[in-house]
C-alpha cells in the first residue's frame, strides 16, 4: 500500500511519541547506529517506518457516493403534425420527475 506524505508524517509521529514514552524499538539496532541517529526518536521510527515493521492501520474515508440522476423518459403518443414536438420533449426534469 502505498501511503501519502501525510500518512506518512502521522505515523512517524505517532511512533516517534510511543518511543518517547518508553516502547520497544521494533527494529535490531546495535549502539553505532543508535549514536550515529543520536538517539533521536524521529529518526528511529523514520526508519521502523521506512522498514515497514510497525503496526498501524490507516483508515482513509472516502467521499460519499453521488446521487445519480436519472432523466426521465417521455413517452408520446398520437402527436399531430401541428404540435411542437421538439418543445415537449426537451422539457427539463424537475426533483419531481426525478424521485418517482
């Protein structure tokens, strides 16, 4: 799954403030590269992140589905000649003709 900048900037967050308080680090680090990223929270979980080791689940909301509208036919029978046709049958649906 690939995530958006702002995903990824919330995970980091919220696994940089879990180490913070005290968690467990989910990756094997030896004392080199702890001092090398100085013990830096954001860093650690920069890379638990970019190894893809920790346990979040992101949940996206989706825009509401649209309301279809839908046209109405219209029927005509025994139209004379003299009548506009054209007049009846590019009448504009109105909410009324829609929710039937």
């Amino acid at each position: 799954m690939k995530y958006t900048k702002y995903e990824i900037a919330r995970l980091i967050g919220a696994r940089a403030l879990q180490l913070s308080m005290g968690a467990p680090l989910l990756l094997k680090l030896n004392e080199q590269e702890l001092e090398a990223m100085k013990y830096d929270v954001v860093a650690i979980a920069t890379k638990e992140v970019e190894a893809d080791v920790i346990s979040f689940t992101i949940k996206r909301s989706m825009p509401q589905p649209a309301v279809p509208q839908v046209r109405k036919k219209i029927l005509i029978e025994n139209v004379d000649a003299s009548e506009n046709v054209a007049a009846t049958v590019s009448r504009i649906p109105t909410e009324d003709d829609l929710s039937e």
